[in-house]
C-alpha cells in the first residue's frame, strides 16, 4: 500500500503516517455515512476530464496516460473516492 503512488501527492508516495490518517478518516467518513457513491466519483471524474482538457480522449485513452504514472484507471478512481470521502 505504501509503495502505491497517490493522486494526492501527484504521484508520490504516502507515509506511514499519511496512510494512517486517511484509513482514521476514511473510517469517521464511513461512520458518519458521507462515503462518495459510484455516482458521485464518475461525476467527479468527468468534471477532472473537462476541467484538464481531457474531455476528448476516452477512458481508454485516459488509462493509457494514467499507466505512464503507475495509475490503472480502478486505482485512480478508487484513489478518487477515498480522497472524496476524507475531504
């Protein structure tokens, strides 16, 4: 998990601590029933897409970009959902 990069720290990667925190917020956001839907993340997604001027390319061709990173689409959007839910 640590070695993972984040699209929170543009690509970088979490410490120790910065993971646990984000499991601690993930558990209060889950505890407090604020957890981002399916829904909520591909809106989210697609308001990325269009705010970087990436409206254009499709989610293959999104993914491709992402692989370049260490990102598999999944992950980004996992990555997406858990940023959400901790904001």
């Amino acid at each position: 998990e640590l070695d993972q990069p984040r699209i929170a720290k543009e690509g970088g990667k979490y410490s120790i601590e910065e993971a646990i925190i984000e499991e601690l917020m993930l558990e209060k956001a889950n505890e407090m029933h604020v957890l981002p839907t399916s829904v909520d993340i591909e809106r989210q997604f697609a308001a990325f897409k269009i705010q970087n001027g990436f409206s254009s390319m499709s989610d293959d061709e999104f993914e491709k970009q992402l692989l370049e990173n260490g990102f598999s689409l999944k992950v980004y959007k996992n990555q997406l959902g858990r940023m959400m839910a901790t904001e």
